[in-house]
C-alpha cells in the first residue's frame, strides 16, 4: 500500500521535474510501523556538470534544521533540567544585551517565545553582510538592538537558541549525535546543488546555501542541517513511533503556542504548505531550499519532499508552494 501512495503522490512532483520548474526531487513515505517507500527524479546539478538525482545524495535542508536538530535539541536540554522553556533566554546567555540589562527587549524572550516565534524580532537580517568572522558575528547578534515588529516568522530566533545550545553545553550544534542521513556540513557523501551564489562566486554544492549561516560557520541554529531521503524520514519516524523523542516532548511539539505554531513547528491551518487533506493533528515544516517534513499523527503517516528548487537560481518562480500542498493533499488521498 506505502508504495502504491509514493507512486501516485510522486505524480505532482515528476511533473514539476519534467517540465523544468525544479531540477529535481525526491518523495519520502514512511508509516508508524516503519514500512517506508521512496521516488527520486531529475537531478541533482545542472551546473557545473549535470549529475543525476539519487536516493544518496545530501540535501540542504535549510529551515528544516530548525525542527530536527534546534528543536530538538532545545526539548531534550529542557528534559533534562538544563533549561526552563519558560524562563528567559538570558539564563544560558547572561551576555544578551549586556549594556542595556534594564530595558532591552531581548532580554526579556524566553526560550518558548524564540521556538514558536513568539517575539518582536525581524524576520531576516543580512548578517552576513557584518563580516565572517563567526565569533564576532556572535557577539553582533547578541549586542544588536533589534528593531521592534510583530510576531513574525524569524531566523533571529533559532540563532539565538543555537548560541544558548552551545553556552549550555559547551559543545557546537554540529557535534551532537543526529543519527543516520544527517550532518552538519560538508556531508560525508554526495551532495544535490543549490544556488550560483554571487556573494561566494560558485554553485553551494556540499556548503550551505544559506548566506547567514555559512558566516556564522556552518552550524547555527537556524539552518546548516544536511540530510539525506533516509536520514529525514527516520527522524519523522522517530516522531511517530516514539523512538527519536520523549511523549512529553512529542506533546509540546505538537502543543500550539502562538496562531498556528508549536515549538518549532507549524499545526494544519487553511492553505498551510502542507495540503488540505491532513488531520487536523498534522506538524510540519518547509526549508527555503526547497525541502519540507510533515508528520500526520492521526494517521501515523509521515512524508517529506525534497527538492532542489534554488538551484541554479532563488529568482525565478518555481511553484514549490503549490507542489508542496498538491504532494501533500496526493499523499493523504493515496493514503485513504
């Protein structure tokens, strides 16, 4: 039955392939009993040299680092008592915003608001554009006044998380175990393209395509994460069967925080990314890459899509939105 629902759900995504929207794409399904299927086409690089798409090669999972590795992280240390979710950021870094300890905002977010993005802080910020020096980039994070907005969807948040990590641990975000299919960068096998970056001067292939995180060394909180089809649909198993998180930490991923969002992730809301056809009990999370994990857990079902859809170049309309959700609501209606 799983694979005749990756054969039929892989149909919106073969399409995208073929006539040229992405380079290339992989479809991921695997049940709570652990029964998994996989479709791949296209490729994986059409530049510099074309290079066909397999089932091992390393996608840039982008934003998706920040449920699989951040969130995760972030639950367990919560777990263990190293950290309270409720209690603010500044219990791991005493430093934040260390010259305006009365009155910066910043001072006051708490881990819970960082992970469901519950704070005034900006979406995005080129801080690449600061310097790469990855230690003094730290310290302009930590020191900035953040301009003040609502509650937005922000990359801000999971790197102050990662810096919190590393204070409380006192190890890098890349050292921790990840299990099979999933690494920090370089990873230890083939690599699908991203972008030609103008900024660096080459295709990211094996380097992470996100701007702000390549400065900030490779592994910070919001985005660096590599995985392969295999890696990411063991980490929605792990959720699904129980084996890669705690019930309580299941439970507050899957607990909704602020609108449509839990710590870390996204529930089902009209129009979400994830189709129409799932449970109402459905996480999930995309990557600007082009990558995506959702986990239906009134089915026991989870998928992901991975894609290439930066590459050669983020400007030109690839309509991942749209095949994000058709891949989903195919899923679910193959499914049954």
């Amino acid at each position: 039955m799983i694979d005749e629902t990756a054969e039929q759900a892989f149909a919106p995504a073969g399409e995208a392939v073929a006539s040229g929207r992405i380079p290339g794409a992989a479809l991921g399904i695997v049940d709570a009993e652990g029964r998994r299927a996989v479709r791949v086409a296209g490729m994986a690089a059409l530049l510099p040299q074309p290079e066909a798409l397999t089932e091992d090669h390393w996608f840039d999972l982008a934003s998706v680092s920040k449920v699989i590795a951040t969130t995760t992280m972030i639950l367990k240390l919560a777990e263990e008592g190293r950290l309270g979710l409720d209690r603010p950021l500044t219990d791991a870094i005493p430093d934040l915003r260390q010259y305006d300890v009365a009155g910066a905002a910043e001072r006051r977010l708490t881990f819970r608001d960082c992970l469901a993005h519950r704070t005034h802080l900006p979406a995005v910020e080129p801080i690449y554009t600061y310097g790469d020096d990855p230690a003094r980039l730290r310290a302009f994070v930590l020191q900035r006044e953040w301009r003040h907005g609502p509650p937005v969807y922000s990359d801000i948040n999971y790197i102050l998380l990662g810096i919190a990590i590393e204070r409380i641990t006192g190890r890098w975000l890349s050292d921790w175990p990840l299990g099979p299919g999933l690494a920090y960068g370089p990873p230890p096998g083939p690599a699908v393209a991203t972008e030609a970056c103008t900024w660096r001067g080459s295709v990211m292939k094996g380097e992470v395509h996100d701007e702000n995180a390549w400065a900030l060394g490779g592994a910070p909180g919001h985005a660096g994460l590599f995985g392969t089809i295999a890696g990411v649909l063991g980490y929605g198993q792990g959720l699904l069967d129980g084996s890669g998180a705690s019930p309580a930490m299941i439970a507050t991923m899957r607990t909704p925080v602020h609108a449509n969002r839990t710590c870390g992730w996204e529930k089902r809301f009209p129009g979400w990314h994830g189709g129409n056809a799932c449970s109402a009990e459905t996480i999930g999370h995309t990557g600007f890459t082009g990558t995506g994990l959702w986990i239906d857990f009134d089915r026991g079902l989870a998928w992901t899509l991975l894609t290439n859809r930066v590459h050669p170049t983020r400007h030109r309309e690839s309509g991942i939105g749209e095949l994000r959700s058709a891949t989903g609501n195919a899923v679910i209606q193959s499914w049954g």
